[in-house]
C-alpha cells in the first residue's frame, strides 16, 4: 500500500467507471493532471493503456508507484465493458 497524501484522490470504483464510459476498446487514457494516479490505477485496471502528466514531484512519484503497483497485481476484471 502507497502513502498517497494528495487533497483530492478519487474513488477507484468512480475512476474505474468514468473510464470504461469515454475510452474505446484498448484505448489510451491520458491525464494532463495526474495528481497521485487514481486515474491511471482504475485505467490499467480495466486493460486501458495510460499517460499521466504531473509537475508536482511528491505526487508524480506516488502515481508511479501506484501505476507500477497497478501494473504487478493479478487483480483485473475477468470481463470489462472495455472490451479487454
């Protein structure tokens, strides 16, 4: 589990939704305000390719940490209305 210290993290359930509604079937999820990657966590989640942009270097490092994390489990959906 990462420390993630940022003001506004989002739910995952919430991110992981909003994703599947506006990304096509392996499509590419981009966030030009990654704050601490609850974006990037719920896109990789649901088999989403991601590109988080951040100037803050604390929480850029938490999104990273938390994408690779994303990354390395075992935890994606069976089915996903992503289409992956």
């Amino acid at each position: 589990q990462v420390d993630n210290k940022h003001p506004t993290v989002k739910p995952n359930s919430l991110m992981r939704y909003l994703c599947r509604l506006v990304t096509p079937p392996n499509g590419l999820v981009l966030d030009p305000f990654c704050g601490s990657g609850s974006t990037g966590v719920a896109a990789i989640q649901e088999g989403f390719k991601f590109v988080g942009i951040e100037k803050d270097e604390e929480s850029a490092a938490t999104a990273r940490e938390r994408t690779r994390l994303a990354r390395e489990t075992d935890d994606l959906p069976l089915f996903s209305d992503s289409g992956n």
